[in-house]
C-alpha cells in the first residue's frame, strides 16, 4: 500500500476528527490561538488521512500548565511533536515510524521534544532516535524525550 506524507494545508479538522475524543477536546478548541506557530503533517492512504501529528513552534495548549519550564527547550531551537497519532487499524505497520521518518527528511536539520504519558511507547521513540531527558510529575507522570540529528552531534565536536 501506498502511503503518503504531507502537510495538511487546510481543513485541520480532517485530522482532528482521527484524534481520540479527549485529545480532541484539548486542542480543537485553542487551535485558532496556535495555528499560525503549527504545522500538522499527515499520512494518508487513499485520501483518507489514517495518521499524523503536529509540530508546535510554542507551547500548546495540552502542556500550558508547564509552559516556564519547556520554553527552554524552543529557546534551544527544539520544535514541539504533539498529537500524534495512528488509527488503530493502522498499527504494526510502522507507521509512526514513518512519520517520524519523513519530517526529519524533510527538515533534516531540526531539533525535536516531546512529552509521552504512554510507558508502552518508550521503545518506540527510543528506537526512533529520541532520548529520555527527564520525567516530570505534576498531577501524572510524564516523560520529556529529545531527538537532535546526527549532524548536531557532529557540529557539536
């Protein structure tokens, strides 16, 4: 099967209608107040849109109550990776991976966080190329994972 990998120029509600109910509840109703500093990419098969997620350039509206504390991470030049997500009927096809995949191709430059409430998906973004920063506990424990490209690490030397 063929699966495509692209921004998702308008209609932000095709994607937000794949997203779980309460994730939906947490950003359809701020994504006026972020849209200009977010991008969704999507994968779709079929023109229907199966996955994806968004990439924020500020703190969205999910994470506000941590804002002070991750701004560090968009003063280092880190892009935020939210929402993402894969229709369950679409799992185990390493979807996700592909996703993941395809933005750094696209921006092969970029620096990336992210937070996962999820224990069952460290593997995932460890095998991915993020690493386990830090674990943050406010009212639920959550883990902080940074991915950098090799070229950082190289420059870096």
């Amino acid at each position: 099967m063929d699966f495509i990998f692209k921004k998702l120029l308008s209609n932000p509600k095709r994607f937000f209608d794949i997203l779980p109910q309460d994730w939906q509840d947490e950003i359809v109703p701020f994504w006026n107040a972020y849209e200009d500093g977010s991008s969704i990419y999507i994968i779709e098969e079929k023109d229907q849109i199966i996955g994806g997620g968004i990439v924020f350039s500020t703190c969205p509206p999910d994470i506000e109550y941590y804002s002070k504390e991750v701004q560090q991470w968009f003063d280092k030049d880190y892009l935020y990776l939210g929402f993402i997500f894969i229709l369950e009927n679409k799992r185990d096809q390493n979807l996700g991976t592909f996703w993941l995949d395809e933005l750094k191709t696209l921006f092969p430059k970029q620096k990336y966080w992210l937070l996962m409430e999820d224990e069952h998906l460290h593997r995932f973004y460890q095998k991915n190329g993020f690493i386990l920063n830090q674990t943050i506990g406010h009212d639920h424990l959550e883990w902080l994972y940074t991915f950098k490209p090799l070229t950082d690490y190289i420059s870096n030397n």
